[in-house]
C-alpha cells in the first residue's frame, strides 16, 4: 500500500489516496494469493466484520473501494516511470527500456 497525491480532474486540487499494484502471472494466482495471503485474510476479515456490525446497527458505509484487474499477453504490459526510485512499481522485476517507447 502506497501514499498517494492525485489531482482532482474538474479543480487540480490535491487528492490524498492509497494505491496498491500486484502483478499476479495467472488469474490462479491471484486467487491463491486472496485465499492463502495472511495480511489480506487478515484485512478482509476485519473489513468485513466491521461492515457487518455497522449493517446491524443500520450504518451505511461510506466507503468505495475500487478494483480493477487487466488480463495481458505476453509483451503487451508497458509502465513509465520518470526519475523514479529503482525499486518503484514493476521496475525491479522486468528488463527495462534505456529510451522511452513511442506507441
């Protein structure tokens, strides 16, 4: 989980947010890593526990979570990234590109 500033679209103001990345090889694999993950299971249990005590004392929620997963083949992922640290997002785990890829 990564601190985030993003940008409102509409007013440029400042949007504090939490991102995450996982690169997973197969769709069994993420659906290993959901079952088996001890921080996720973790994570999960305690979310959905919460929700269900605040659903029984008649509290909405406030809270969306957005997800979004992209099913590639091979040689189709491209990532950018500018004046980053080494070991920021996919950078460590692939061969990287000495000169920006025009598309």
């Amino acid at each position: 989980m990564v601190d985030t500033v993003e940008q409102d679209l509409e007013t440029g103001a400042d949007l504090r947010k939490a991102s995450q990345l996982a690169y997973f090889l197969t769709l069994g694999h993420l659906e290993h890593a959901a079952r088996t993950q001890p921080s996720h299971l973790a994570l999960y249990n305690t979310f959905m526990g919460a929700a269900t005590d605040l659903a029984d004392e008649g509290i909405e929620m406030g809270l969306f979570i957005w997800a979004e997963a992209h099913i590639l083949r091979a040689g189709e992922l491209r990532a950018e990234y500018v004046n980053c640290h080494p070991r920021t997002g996919l950078l460590p785990f692939f061969a990287r590109a000495a000169e920006p890829v025009s598309v």
